[in-house]
C-alpha cells in the first residue's frame, strides 16, 4: 500500500509539473528560496562556483515535498577549498526503503583567469526499487565556467549530465534521475543589503525555464529571501541565520495545486 501510494503521488508530481522531475539535484534551502536557480549559487549546478567560495564548508539538507516523507530529499557534503584544485564531495538520496535513488558526486573547481573559473564533476546515480530484479544506474559529467568581471557581479554557465553512460539494467527506464539541462545565470549585489539572481534553463522537457530571487539582509547575521521559479510558477520564501561559523537556513516552495514544499539546511565554515 505504501509502495502504491508513493508511485501514485510520483505520477501526479510529474503530470501536473508537465516533465519528469530530477529528486537529487536539489539545491541547498538558501537557493530555494531565491527560486531554486542555482547556477550562479551553488557548485551542486555549476562546479566551477568552487574557485570562488570564501570558506571550506560542511553541509546537510533536507528538503520534504508535500508533507510527505516518502518524497523527501536529503544530502550533505563538503567542499574543500586549497591552494591546487578546489574540491567538493556531495551525497543525496530520495524516497524510502522500497523505492529509492541516490547520487554521488566529486567536483573540481579552479580558477584560470583573475576573472575567469572552471570546473567539471562527475556523478553516480542510482535506482534501486523492488519492482526491478536489478539496480540501474548513470554515470554523467558536469561542466561549468563562471565569470566575475567585478566584485559585485557573478555569471555562471554549466551544462548538466553530459554525456551520461547507463550502467546496470539496461531495460529500466532511468532517464529521469540523470536529464541533461544547460543553464546560465546571474547574480548582482546592489547594495551591501540587497543582492538579485536569475538564470535561465533548456533541458529535454521543457525548452525554456527561469527563475529570480531577491535577498535583503536588514542584520549582518540575518538574511530574508524570496523567488519564483518558472514551468510551473512556484513562488518560494526563506530566511538564514547566521552564528559564527554555523550557518541555518529554511525555506519553502509552493504549488498552486500540490501545496507547500518545505526544507531546512546547516552548514559550517571552516
């Protein structure tokens, strides 16, 4: 019964969202909430962001779709940063013991210019599930470059899971849990207070997607956020906490038919 339903409420996420959903690539709550680009945020979407971290940093998310926990996604890493090649190491896992896909990911990062960053990373991805005698799985790359032509400002451009190499049971369809997508985005710091991001994406389902968030930090330890996100319109809204060296964020999404999504993450600074 539980199986049954967690297939039910797949399909309906993937029929009303109109194309198939990627569990595992699931950006940290902070990128959530500013609409979930990533491109310009995140290393998760663009290796490249490595060469430009301020602070080696653990981390763990989680992020629960709909209030139900069968949906949920949950992930943590760390990103190492030194003076050779900046690297990240991330691990993530969606859905529960009788249905369940996982991925594993190495990232490199290094700056090439003063200007100028790029980065690759490889990826595992597996299906597990008792309807299969067999696990299927991806093997996939990620490129990215990212430009930083003054202090304020930050363009990204990363191409996701390309190429990919199945492995496992060739006869499962796991199409879904590794999608190419391309994507660029930006992100200004207007002020000391005010920072706006957007990217645009193309990927196998839908030709052109997009999202825009805004951040306004009123304390130095605080930061409210916001964002919408395209294909379907989901808005989004999300705080962060700041104490020391340990960093709390909690965001949510919402669906105009499935309802509220919810996540929160932490991370420390090194």
């Amino acid at each position: 019964m539980k199986r049954l339903l967690f297939f039910i409420l797949c399909g309906c996420y993937i029929q009303i969202s109109g194309n198939a959903t990627d569990n595992l690539r699931i950006p940290d709550l902070r990128t959530l909430s500013l609409g979930g680009g990533g491109v310009s945020e995140t290393p998760l979407f663009n290796p490249s962001l490595l060469a430009f971290q301020a602070n080696s940093k653990l981390y763990s998310n989680y992020y629960n779709r709909y209030s139900v926990s069968e949906l949920a996604t949950i992930s943590g890493g760390c990103y190492y940063l030194n003076e050779i090649v900046p690297a990240g190491f991330e691990i993530t896992s969606f859905g529960y013991d009788e249905y369940r896909e996982s991925m594993f990911r190495l990232s490199l990062g290094k700056q090439i210019a003063e200007k100028w960053a790029f980065g690759i990373a490889i990826q595992y991805n597996l299906l597990q599930s008792e309807l299969f005698e067999e696990s299927s799985g991806r093997v996939s790359s990620d490129i990215g470059i990212s430009y930083k032509p003054v202090e304020n400002v930050l363009a990204g451009l990363s191409i996701l899971h390309f190429p990919t190499i199945k492995v496992g049971d060739k006869n499962i369809d796991n199409k879904h849990i590794a999608s190419y997508s391309i994507n660029f985005g930006i992100n200004w710091k207007i002020t000391n207070m005010v920072l706006i991001t957007g990217s645009l994406e193309n990927n196998e389902e839908d030709p052109l997607g997009g999202s825009f968030g805004i951040e306004y930090m009123p304390l130095e330890e605080f930061k409210i956020r916001t964002g919408i996100r395209t294909s379907p319109l989901r808005p989004s809204l999300g705080v962060g906490y700041r104490i020391g060296s340990i960093n709390a964020d909690v965001g949510m999404v919402y669906h105009s038919i499935l309802g509220v999504s919810m996540g929160i993450g932490v991370s420390f600074a090194f």
